[in-house]
C-alpha cells in the first residue's frame, strides 16, 4: 500500500493545511503517513472516496477488548468539491470521502487500488 503522501502529494497538503485550519491538529499529523487502502465502490463518477489504513496501530486491549468503531465525521472547509473526513473511536483516520475532485479521481486511478467496483 502506499502512504497518502507519497500517493497523492498535492491533496495530502491541501488536506494537512485545511485540518490545521480547522483546529482538528490530531487528524492533520496522521494524513501524511496513513495509508490508502480502497476506493470506494459506488461506482458515482464524482466520487473520489477512500479508506485508509492509520499509521497508529491499536494496542492488544484497544483491539481485542474496546474494539474499533467508526465514530464520526467531520467536513472539511476551503477545500475545492466536498472532502469529509471519517474518523473511528480512537480517532483515527478511517475513510476520507471526496467528492467533484477529478485531480484525486485520476491519481487514485493511476494507483490502481483494489475495490473500485464498475
Ligand atoms: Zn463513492
């Protein structure tokens, strides 16, 4: 897998900086180095959706006895189309959800992920 920074350079500064903006500091310092996991598989032309893989792994009693959940969601403002990010219960990157940004559509392309259905 590779990691949003070396994959999508450009829209993981864009993200970095509008985190920042926004106060959500905690999310900002884990983009760079979580890793892009599936596209999503709605198949919408638009959508430029992915999961991500956290580059902070869950300690044996996070995993096994709290257990990951997904926790919420938070818009992100000033960036171009609508980019909403997905966090779990630990606060941790889970899904960032992109939509009209065909920049990111075309990259996400030329990776060739698994899990884009269509
Ligand atoms: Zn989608």
């Amino acid at each position: 897998m590779v990691t949003i920074g070396v994959g999508l350079p450009a829209f993981c500064a864009e993200l970095e900086a509008a985190l920042e903006r926004q106060g959500l500091t905690d999310v900002a310092a884990q983009v760079r180095s979580a890793q892009i996991q599936s596209r999503c598989s709605c198949g919408e032309s638009d959508c430029a959706s992915f999961t991500v893989q956290s580059s902070r792994a869950l300690n044996v009693v996070e995993r096994n006895v709290i257990g990951e959940r997904y926790r919420g969601s938070h818009e992100i403002e000033g960036l171009e189309g609508l980019v909403v990010v997905d966090l779990d219960n630990f606060g941790r990157l889970m899904q960032i959800e992109v939509l009209y940004r065909p920049d990111v559509a075309d990259t996400l392309e030329s990776l060739h992920l698994a899990g884009r259905a269509g």
